[in-house]
C-alpha cells in the first residue's frame, strides 16, 4: 500500500484485509461467461463482506456515510486481481450511489441492504445512443399517469443489463435539456424493461442496450424530485470518476509488478533486460506515472470524504491522469514483455485491454479535460 497521508486506522486495516483475502480468493474468471463470472465475483465480495462498503452504515455499511476513500481502495486492490471482480464491486456502488445519496427511506431500506448481501445486483442506466457524455440530451421519457409514470426509451452501453436485479434509469419528465430529467429505481421484472443486444468489447463483462417499453413504474420508485436527475448523476459521477481512476491504478501497479518481475529475470545479449538502461528508463516512467496517479485520486478521494460538496475539478484530474497513465504503463509493459505481450492468455496482454475503456466510460478523457479547464478558469 503506497504510504501516503490521506488514510486513518480503518483504512489501512480495510485494504489489508481485502488484500489477504485477494490471495486466498478461488473465483476464477471466466471471459467466455462474463456474465457468470461477474454473478460469482457479487458472491463472493457479499458473503465476505466487502460490499459493505458499497452502501450507508445504516443499511449494512462499514461507515456511516460512503466512503470514497475505501471505495477506491477496494477498486484498486480488485482491478490488481481481476478486472470482473473491479466490475463486479464498481457496479453494486456506482448502480446504488443514487438510492444512498437521494433516495428516501423506503427506497433505502428496499434496496441498500440487499446490495451489501449481493442478492441485489445493480445498474446505472444513464448512457443511450446520442446522449453518452451529453447528459442532458437524453431522450428516454418518463410521462406521469396517476400514482405511477410510464417509461418509453432505449439506453445503451449498460452495464450488468441482463444481469441486474435493479435499475437506476434516467428519463425526461419536463423541458428539453439537464432540467428536465429525473431518475428511477426500476426493477429488472417490471413489465416493459428488457435487456436488449449485447454489446462485446475487448475486455468483456456484461454490457448492453435496455429497452423500456410502456415501463410503468410507481412514482413512489422516483429517486429525489422531478427534475432532479441530471443533479443526482453529476453527484453520483462526482463519487465515482475518482474510483475509475484508482481501478487504473490497480491495472498500471500489476503491470508495472509483471515488468519489474520480467526485466530481472529474462535475459537479453548475456545480462538481464534490467541491465539495460532503455529499459531502466521505461521501468522509471511506468513507477512514475503510477505514483502520480496515486496522489491524484487519492487527493480527489480524500477531498470529498473531508466533506466537500463538489470535488468536479479534482475527481476529473484523477479520473483523466490515472486512467492515461494506467494506458501508458500498460502499454510500455506489452513493449517489454515483447512477443509474450501480445500473447492472448498472458497477464500484461490481458491488462492492456481491461485498461482501454477507462478512458472513455463515465467521462472520456477530453471530457474530463475540458471539465478541468472550466473549472480552473472560473477559479
């Protein structure tokens, strides 16, 4: 655990614990069934108690309020082991982060628990074909009829759709543009919600379209006001881009381990490939680049912990730097594994594909730029 100064007692016992159990862990991951990996991950982190940390003390949690700071500890520990068991945690948290944050206390109390024992597996249905990071330009909508509203609209690039026993979907209930949304906690047997195409990527895990089709949901499953969705997706967003930014760690910190391991063992012209002072080099910037990485989403994590309303600026900066320097260490890994690193089944092959999308959910990289730029001219 890299000693930096943003943790307390119960911080550093958490991460070495989820590190011990790590190394006794026997769920094997499986990319030809994503989907049954990702279920048996959810299993295995409810039954051992780390989805706690998923949800409120109140419903189960290991601390009163969510705490970023653990959330990011456990990403980057699971996305060192498995990206499906990163997946797997990311979701029950991202999927739930809007009940926790506004939902009233029936919701809570329906939901939340049942998140921290895994019987509840989560979504963030947010995402569709024209609106991916312009939110506002959703066009699901949700009209209101009596005690419920009736939901009609297709999302996309979702993850765990088809897998997911909740979820958290945003719709237009008012005006054109951020106004105008609200959100849903819509259970997966609700008549009118269905999973829709699979989408395959290079590093799979369960993702897809969902279609709501005469959706009807009651208006008691409305999370916070009308209106309020595009404010409680940001608020969500702002809690977890700084955890996609420690998952990266995670990916860049066993790449670099896997490099270190290779260039003191492989010989290359009579000596180790460490010996080389190209190499050296290479092992420098990747140790770099992760330590950097650290320091800015930790900051960003500790920054919202210590009670900030809004951490735009820093979580943007830690989601943006980590996850491109996850990229470049991955990628500097490949170059010094040679013909072994871009042989399918080896684990700096495998870690340079899971580390591609973090890049481009929940905010590709330029988004977060421009994020960091406005912020930093209205300072």
């Amino acid at each position: 655990m890299l000693e930096l100064p943003f943790f307390d007692e119960e911080h550093r016992a958490f991460a070495a614990g989820l590190d011990g159990w790590l190394a006794r862990a026997d769920v094997l991951d499986d990319e030809r069934d994503a989907d049954a990996s990702c279920r048996a991950w959810v299993r295995a982190l409810a039954e051992n108690g780390w989805l706690r940390a998923c949800v409120p003390g109140l419903f189960g949690g290991l601390r009163a309020a969510l705490d970023v700071r653990t959330l990011c500890l456990a990403r980057e520990r699971l996305a060192r082991r498995s990206a499906l068991a990163d997946f797997a945690f990311a979701m029950q948290g991202l999927g739930s982060a809007p009940v926790a944050l506004f939902g009233d206390a029936e919701l809570q109390r329906r939901y939340l628990p049942n998140v921290a024992n895994g019987r509840c597996i989560t979504a963030f249905a947010l995402s569709e074909q024209d609106a991916g990071s312009d939110v506002a330009a959703i066009a699901t909508r949700a009209r209101r009829d009596g005690d419920a509203y009736v939901i009609d609209g297709v999302k996309t690039w979702i993850s765990n759709a088809g897998v997911a026993d909740l979820y958290v979907v945003f719709a237009r209930t008012g005006e054109n543009g951020a106004r105008g949304l609200s959100a849903f906690a819509v259970d997966a047997a609700t008549r009118g919600c269905s999973p829709g195409k699979r989408v395959e990527t290079i590093s799979p895990h369960p993702l897809g379209a969902l279609h709501l089709t005469n959706c009807r949901v009651p208006a008691a499953r409305r999370i916070g006001a009308e209106g309020d969705g595009f404010k409680i997706a940001m608020a969500t967003l702002d809690v977890f881009r700084s955890t996609v930014g420690a998952a990266a760690l995670g990916f860049a910190g066993r790449a670099l381990a896997e490099s270190v391991e290779h260039a003191k063992s492989r010989k290359l012209f009579g000596a180790p490939l460490a010996a080389l002072q190209m190499t050296q080099a290479a092992i420098a910037a990747m140790a770099a680049d992760v330590d950097a990485g650290a320091l800015l989403v930790y900051r960003a994590a500790w920054i919202k912990d210590a009670g900030a309303a809004r951490v735009a600026r820093e979580s943007a900066m830690a989601k943006w730097f980590a996850t491109e320097a996850a990229g470049r260490v991955c990628d500097r890994a490949v170059q010094l594994f040679g013909a072994r690193g871009v042989t399918r089944g080896e684990i700096v092959e495998r870690l340079y594909r899971d580390v591609r999308a973090l890049r481009i959910y929940e905010g590709a990289s330029e988004i977060q730029q421009i994020v960091v730029a406005r912020q930093t001219l209205e300072a």
